[in-house]
C-alpha cells in the first residue's frame, strides 16, 4: 500500500508492483519471433488485523508472426499481464475476512 494514501471501508487492500516486463522482436527468414516475460508482485494487507502477504507471478510467451507489427507486441503483453491477474485472483480466496491462498 502507497505511504500516504487512505483507505476506508476496506477489508484487505491489494497492490502491486511490475518488477519485469519486456518484450523482443527477433527477425527471422520469413518469420519474426515475439517473446514476452512478466513477473509481478502481489502485496495484500488485511486491514481487521494487520497482517500482510506477498504472492510473485511470472508469465513468458513466444509466438512466430509473418507480418511483424506493434499491436502483435502490444496484444501479447496485455495477455501476459491479464494472465498473471488471473492467476492470482484464482489462486486466492476471501473466507471471513480473511484472504487466503487456495493452493
């Protein structure tokens, strides 16, 4: 959570940090190589008693395209990151207050 910045009426609090995100673009004959990496910190804090939990996701995909353009690297780090927060919003679960991890 920010330093600074008040929250009311919550339970838990979620936040988070991008520690990588990059893509590269390798030419090829009659292909290019797209490959994206993610990695992602999770920071909650239950606010009813204080404590706190950190959760990291990492995410890579690589994809040949014939026609090489920006929205081929834009799309395939949209899904990279929405696959990351789902990963985590699957993998947790809110019982009595209280954030859990399902796994």
């Amino acid at each position: 959570m920010q330093s600074g910045v008040a929250v009311t009426g919550a339970d838990i609090v979620i936040s988070g940090e991008i520690r990588d995100f990059f893509a590269t673009a390798k030419s090829r004959v009659f292909n290019t190589k797209l490959t994206g990496e993610s990695r992602l910190a999770f920071k909650v804090k239950n606010l009813t008693d204080e404590s706190t939990t950190q959760r990291n996701t990492q995410g890579q995909e690589s994809k040949p395209v014939f026609w090489f353009t920006s929205e081929d690297i834009e799309s395939m780090m949209s899904g990279l990151m929405q696959d990351a927060i789902d990963r985590f919003i699957s993998d947790t679960k809110i019982e009595g207050r209280v954030l859990k991890s399902i796994k």
